[in-house]
C-alpha cells in the first residue's frame, strides 16, 4: 500500500496476516520513526537498511511518526482490511 510521503513512510508491504495479526514492513523515507497504539500486542524493531518492521491487531488505530493513522480494521484468514488515515 502506497501512503503519502508526510507521513515518512514507503510503500507498506503485508509480509504476513497470523494469529489474528497483520505484519507489515516499510522503508524509512525520514530521519525519525515512531509507532504508539498497536492493539494485539503490537510492536516495532528496526530493519536493516532503513526499515521498520511492525504487527498490529484489529483494534484501535496506531499512530506512525505523529503523522498517519493506521488501522487494522479486520483480520480474515489471508487478508485483512487497512485503513490509514492523517493523524490528528
């Protein structure tokens, strides 16, 4: 999924939806990451090259670089549905 460059993100992959979770993977486009708000346990590790890898549950959104919403709205068996939004 393409997102805007404000939000300091490239394009977020889906690398696998288990457990009721989706993690996603994207490259760095800023100097700065931050992600607060993962429902399901969520959490961030830093990639190698510039990159973020994440996992969020269905839940409320995260807040990615003060700048994006994203939500994992819902989580079937392979696929789920995304929504992202501007932050504030």
């Amino acid at each position: 999924m393409t997102v805007p460059a404000k939000y300091g993100l490239g394009p977020i992959k889906v690398a696998a939806i288990t457990g009721g979770k989706v993690e996603m993977t994207a490259p760095l486009t800023g100097s700065g990451y931050s992600v607060s708000g993962c429902s399901g346990g969520g959490g961030v590790s830093s990639q190698g090259g510039g990159g973020v890898n994440f996992n969020c549950g269905e839940g409320p959104a995260a807040t990615i670089n003060d700048a994006m919403k994203l939500k994992v709205a819902e989580v079937l068996d392979a696929s789920a549905v995304l929504r992202i939004e501007p932050a504030g």
